[in-house]
C-alpha cells in the first residue's frame, strides 16, 4: 500500500485514494469546524476486495489525529465497523448522546 496517494479534496467535502492514476476509493464527509462526520466510504467496484476502504479510513483518521482539532462522528456504517474493530482509536470519536 506505499503506492497510494491520498488526498483531501476539501472543495468536494471527500477524502480520496488513488493507485498510481486509478481513483480507487472515496470517503465523503461534512466538516462543521468541530466535527468531521463520514458520511460514505465507497470503493470503485473493479477495485473491491484489495482493503483501499479500510486504507483510507484509516489516513483520514490519522490525519485527523495529527491535526487534533475535530472529532470523528462514523455515519457511514463502514467506517463505524472500522471503530468497531479499533477500540483504541475511539478517542477521537464525537461523543454520542447518552453516553
């Protein structure tokens, strides 16, 4: 995966990842200021199966991490599965009412 490039289009609300020039994954999401929400995590069909998703997910996080100024609200089931599975990253994750 030392190939890929990935990139925040702010302009279009999505981060993306590409392999060489195919875009093979994108992960929308809505930035208030204090709150990134990801909203859809979609990976091109011809590229399924190969983990850009989770990939992408996890740069974005990161990214995300560094910068330590917004939280994390996983609309998108894939990336609340991604939470799920990384219980020691939901430090980041926007605090759910209720909870």
């Amino acid at each position: 995966m030392a190939d890929l490039r990935f990139t925040d289009e702010k302009d279009a609300s999505r981060y993306t990842l590409h392999n060489g020039d195919d875009l093979v994954s994108v992960l929308d999401y809505r930035d208030d200021g204090r709150t990134v929400a990801m909203t859809r995590a979609y990976t091109i069909p011809t590229f399924r199966g190969h983990g850009y998703a989770g990939e992408l997910v996890e740069r974005a996080v990161a990214e995300l991490e560094r910068d330590g100024s917004r939280q994390v609200s996983p609309v998108c089931w894939y990336v609340n599965d991604w939470f799920d599975a990384r219980p020691e990253r939901a430090g980041i994750l926007e605090a759910r009412a209720g909870a």
